[in-house]
C-alpha cells in the first residue's frame, strides 16, 4: 500500500528499513492510542449519561418508589437518578424551586408552569390512641377539632396546608398545641393518649396500625389528592417524561385502574354509641 520496501532480508534474518523504522514508531502510538480509546468507550458505557431526580414524601418512598425507581433504572441504566426524601410541605417547595424535576404532591402548583397528572385520592382520618377519649366514637364532626389537643404537621404546604383549609371551610378556629413534621415522633406522642392528630389514611394504616391507634372518618370528608408533577418547558431532561410515565404505571396499578378514590375501609358499629365526653373546659389546664 505504502509503496516502500518496510523489511530488508539477509543472513542473520529480517531487520527494518528506515521507512519500515518509521511506520513501526508510528504503528505503536496508533495502537496504544486505539487501546485507550475502546478503554474511554467501555468507561462511558456504564457511566450515566443523564441525570434525574424525584421528591416525594416518606410514606409514597415505602409504598411505591421501591418499585417506580426498579423499573426506571431498568430501562435507562444510564441515567442517574435521585430520590429525595421530604415532608410533604418541602415536597412542594423542591419542586418550585426547580430542585427536583419530578415530585409526589399534594397541593396543585400553577398549572402554567407545571404538567399535572392525578395520582390517587384518599381519606383524611383522625389518629388517636385507643386510650383517648374520642377513640369511643364512630366518626369525628368537624367542630370537634376545636375540642381537641392536636399534633399536626409544621411545614405550611402540602398536608398542612389541606388540613388548614379543611377547618377554615367550616368556621373552625384551632391553634395546634405541637407541630411536628416526623410521623414516628407523632406516633409517640399520641401513644400518650393526650393529642390526636390528622393523617391521611394510608398513614394510618402503615405507621400506626389498629392495635394501639383508632383511625376516625371525619364529618364531613376530608380527602388529599396526589399528583405527579414535573416543570414545563425548554430545558427539561429527555428523561422526565419516561420518569413521569413509571410514576403513574405504579400508581394506576395499585389502583387497578384510573386514578380514583381509595376506598375507607368498613367501620364495625358498635351496638350502644359512647357519648362524646368533651367540652369547653374539658382539656383547660
């Protein structure tokens, strides 16, 4: 190809031409070269191309990220993706601030900036210690918030802000002896059989559970709303709506089905209803 004698042959064997001297030099950077290029390409192949990043609450990380996060990375093994932790109010907030590119809301943000998708619907329950006095009734009315000694959550979006709105509807003017934002360090504090506090109902069941806690429908209903949400517009990652699909196939499936309310479960009536044994003195100290 060269046109050029490379090998001179003779008694003692087979030695290099000056022109066959230059091409091996040369041959020997273009194969050292060669060899850390397929190197790069192997390391490129199982480094993330990408980046992506969820916020959702805890009980939405335990119930269904395990399964969201499973499939996605499946999928796009070359994507780097983040799961954060939050209370629901700073759920909302990552998402606003564009510290996150999807999260598990509840509070619906300005539909002009960020795309929507309904998740599921569920009750509200009151939480309380088997020991607490309203653990005799069925159902709690509204106006009987005002009555009780309330640990609810602190951060003013999210459930909070669901809660608030709920009292404000029905004229009912509370101040909540404790804020907390921790379900297990709320869980302690109802043990006592002092404060109840207002959960949604899937809580209930997970963290508190029937053995020690009463979950109790209140009148008239109150329901959160999840929804997947993600920023609109240029510069969103490719990746955010393959993301954002994952987050409503776990869902719809859990639901079997479209989004819709999740079903109270069956309240056992007792055969004698206990009196409501409040008052407006009755937790003065």
């Amino acid at each position: 190809d060269l046109g050029v004698q490379l090998l001179d042959r003779h008694g003692r064997g087979v030695t290099l031409t000056p022109v066959g001297e230059i091409l091996y030099r040369q041959a020997e950077v273009i194969l050292q070269e060669m060899s850390a290029t397929l190197e790069e390409i192997d390391v490129a192949k199982r480094r993330p191309i990408g980046r992506i990043s969820i916020s959702a609450s805890s009980i939405v990380m335990s119930m269904f990220m395990p399964d969201i996060v499973r499939r996605f990375i499946e999928k796009f093994p070359e994507v780097e993706l983040t799961a954060i932790q939050a209370v629901s109010g700073e759920v909302y907030n990552q998402l606003v601030s564009g510290k996150v590119d999807v999260a598990i809301v509840m509070q619906v943000p300005s539909k002009h900036k960020f795309g929507l998708e309904k998740l599921l619907e569920e009750p509200m329950v009151l939480i309380a210690s088997k020991t607490h006095p309203v653990a005799k009734e069925e159902s709690v009315k509204r106006a009987m918030l005002a009555e009780l000694d309330l640990a609810l959550p602190a951060s003013p979006n999210g459930m909070r802000g669901i809660i608030d709105e709920y009292l404000q509807a029905g004229n009912v003017d509370i101040v909540p002896h404790l804020q907390i934002d921790s379900v297990p360090l709320t869980a302690q504090i109802l043990a006592d059989g002092r404060f109840a506090t207002i959960m949604p109902e899937s809580t209930f069941h997970r963290e508190y559970g029937g053995e020690n806690f009463v979950g109790l429908p209140l009148r008239p209903a109150l329901t959160r709303t999840l929804y997947a949400a993600r920023r609109q517009g240029g510069g969103r990652s490719p990746y955010v709506d393959a993301l954002m699909a994952e987050v409503i196939g776990v869902f719809r499936e859990r639901s079997q089905g479209e989004p819709k309310t999740v079903a109270a479960p069956k309240i056992r009536r007792r055969s004698k209803r206990a009196a409501w044994p409040g008052g407006p003195d009755r937790h003065s100290r």
